[in-house]
C-alpha cells in the first residue's frame, strides 16, 4: 500500500503574545509606515483570520486595517501601543464584516460561505471536521460575542486585553463570552482550564 | 486521553495563510490604494482652489458692476459702494505738516479745509473709467430723482463710448424716452430713437424705436403731419 504523502505545509503565522518581547518594538516614535507593516502585518493576519475563521478574507481586511493605520498613523506617539491599535483597528474590521455576513446569512439561509477554512491541513488534519464545526456554529453568534470569545479561547488573550480589543468593560467581555460559550458547550465540551 | 483539552488543540492548529508573497501582495495594493487616495484628495483641492479663484476674480470682475446696478448712486456718481462705505470710516485727515505741540499753532483751522478737499481729490480722480452697468445706474438714478436731464449725459456716455456694446440701443431708446417724455425735446428724441433702431435694427426695441422716431418727428415738426 502506497503511503499516502502529506502535503507540502504552508508557510504560516504564528501569534507571538504582546508580553513576549515580540517585534512590537519600544518606547518611542512608531517608525515608518513600511516599517509598522513589516512588524505587524502578521499579527494582524492572524488576528483577523482566527476571528474570521476563513482565510480568503484575511487579505482584504488587513488592506483595510493598514488603510485606516496609514491615514492615523501620526497621531500615534508610542510605538509600542501600535501593536493593541491596529488589533483594535483589526478587530473592528472584522467585527463589520461579520455582520454583514451574518446579513447576508439571513439573506441566503441555504449559502455556504466558509471557502477557506484557517485550519491546518497537516499535522492536525483530524481536527478540521471539528474547525468546521466550530465556525459553522460560531458563524450563528452575533459578532459582539463572537470576538471575544475568539479572542480568549482560540487566542488565549487574557480577559483584560480582550476587553481592550473589543472596546469594552472586562465584565461586559465576560458575559459575552459566557453567552458565547453555552452555545459552543456542547461541541467542545466543558472548558476545563477556565473552570 | 489527550492532556490538552479539545479548544487548546483546536486553537493550536489554526493556522492562517499569510505567506511573504501574500503579505508583499497586500502592501502593494496598500500602496496603490493609498496612491489614489492622495490623487484624489489633491484632484479635490485644486478643484476647490480653481473654485475659489474663479469666485474671487468673478467678485473682483463683476461684482462692483452688479452692486453698483442693485444699489445706484442717487447724485449719478458712478462710484463703488465700498468706496462710498469707507469714506465715512477715515480717520479725521492729520495735518502733514502739523506742527509740534510747542510750536504755538495757527489761530485757526481754517489751513487744513483746502488740504482735505486737495486730499480727496486725487482719490475721486483715480476712480476706475465708469462702465455701461454704471452708466445706466447713474441715468436710472437721475431720473428717478426727479432730475432727467442728468440722465440725458450718462445715456449719451455709453452710446459715445461704448457703442458696440449690447445695451447700447437700450441706451438709445431710453435717451429717446427721457427726451421726448420729461425734456419734451422731440427732434433731439428723434433721432435718439432713430439711432436706437440703427444700433440693433432687428432688436427688441427695433419697432417701439420706429414707432417713437416717427412719433417724435410728428411732434418736433407738427406742419409737415397730414
């Protein structure tokens, strides 16, 4: 029997958490626009893929971020408050185009809209049946309680920053997440780290 | 049993396609968009500066010429009315040669009257020449001061000096009209409105010109009438 070979891996981002002295940069001016987006164009993509969930979208949106960072890009005097802008930037942008397609799922109930899904094809390949899932039912969230918990459970932000991305209170991003996670229980199971 | 619980492991195998190629790909279009943003915004401000040019130089132009026709001066000066608005506003006229507080200074005022007329002077002289519009403003307000014949020079201002202008034969008609209606002046209304119909002979005014110049002509010389 032939062995079946893995196909070839995709070069790929990693999320590097703010705290890990990442290429977030220092105190100071926040450099050249060309700059920002050599540093952060990544985390951005990554942010906005796993809210999203697809990866065709990712482009478009991080044009759109880098668009609206451009424009503000002088009124921002700390570079290292660049990296939490442009999420928060990213996180809106990705807010609006969830819900317009959520207006769109309304629209066409029957239409299929995950293309890409951001899961991996290799190592872990067992687990995309479960993405799909994951996303299908996220895709059913209102976006306001969709970003949080993205947030905290696919990108393991603590609850502080979530509530920073997301442009409010710690307690308010808690109930959302709560909201959020009764309906994801049943396909993930209990969250055993958080409780 | 896996020791990770099952959203760790999914969150550990997303991944998002975010390769050099793709990321250099969206800097371009960044920089494309952000290029016609910037050709935008400066199509959008030369627009606003010819805009704002051509309403300058439109009220530079026109404008004395369309206040002055609003809003006539009642003696048939054809002056500008922001020059008739600051008059009041100068400041009293110094004295050039005021002398000094302990020179003993003259025993009347009477000095400084020729000087501020000579002051004024001068600055009626170098009025703009006045134009049609200013011209018919000044008749227009002759006559409506119950003086016609100070309108009569005015009228006759323009047919002199501008008669290839448009309003000339409406110059005309309304010089035969002051004429022959307030100055009972027949033949010299005569041949106001003769020259009236000559000026634009397929005009507007063509046929009321015809009209009053025989009219006119009845009147200066009633015997020839049959």
């Amino acid at each position: 029997m032939a062995a079946v070979s893995s196909p070839p891996r995709l070069e790929t981002v990693r999320l590097v958490p703010a705290g890990d002295g990442g290429p977030s940069g220092g105190a100071g001016a926040p450099g050249s626009f060309e700059e920002v987006y050599a540093r952060h164009a990544g985390y951005v993509a990554g942010l906005v893929g796993r809210v999203l969930g697809s990866n065709h979208e990712v482009p478009d949106v991080v044009q759109e971020v880098f668009l609206i960072a451009h424009r503000r890009l002088g009124g921002v005097r700390d570079s290292g408050s660049i990296r939490a802008w442009l999420g928060r930037i990213a996180v809106r942008e990705a807010g609006r185009r969830l819900r317009w397609r959520r207006v769109r799922l309304f629209l066409q109930p029957a239409r299929t809209i995950e293309a890409d899904l951001v899961a991996a094809d290799g190592r872990d390949r067992e687990l995309r049946p479960l993405c799909a899932l994951l996303y299908a039912s996220l895709d059913r969230l209102p976006a306001r309680e969709r970003v949080p918990w993205v947030l905290r459970n696919l990108m393991g932000e603590p609850l502080d920053s979530v509530a920073e991305l997301c442009g409010c209170s710690i307690a308010t991003a808690k109930r959302r997440i709560a909201v959020a996670e009764q309906v994801l229980r049943p396909i993930l199971g209990a969250d055993e780290e958080n409780e | 049993m896996s020791p990770l619980s099952r959203r760790r492991r999914i969150a550990d195998a997303l991944e998002v396609r975010w390769t050099p190629a793709l990321a250099a790909r969206t800097q371009r279009r960044i920089g494309e968009a952000v290029a016609r943003r910037r050709r935008r915004r400066r199509a959008l401000v030369a627009g606003l500066a010819l805009l704002s040019l051509g309403g300058v130089s439109f009220a530079f132009v026109r404008g004395p010429e369309l206040f002055g026709r609003r809003s006539p001066n009642v003696t048939g000066a054809p002056s500008t009315p922001s020059r008739a608005l600051a008059a009041p506003a100068e400041p009293p006229p110094i004295p050039e040669e005021a002398p000094p507080a302990t020179v003993p200074a003259p025993p009347t005022t009477a000095p400084t009257l020729p000087k501020r007329a000579s002051h004024r002077r001068p600055a009626a002289a170098a009025q703009p020449p006045p134009s049609v519009a200013s011209l018919f403003a000044a008749a227009d307000a002759a006559r409506l001061a119950g003086q016609p014949a100070d309108a009569v020079a005015p009228l006759t201002a323009i047919l002199d000096r501008f008669p290839g202008d448009r309003r000339a034969a409406l110059a005309a008609f309304q010089l035969g009209r002051v004429l022959a209606d307030d100055l009972h002046d027949a033949a010299a209304a005569a041949r106001a409105f003769a020259r009236a119909r000559e000026i634009d002979p397929t005009g507007p005014f063509a046929g009321a010109a015809a009209a009053r110049a025989s009219e006119a002509q009845r009147n200066a010389h009633p015997q020839s009438a049959p």
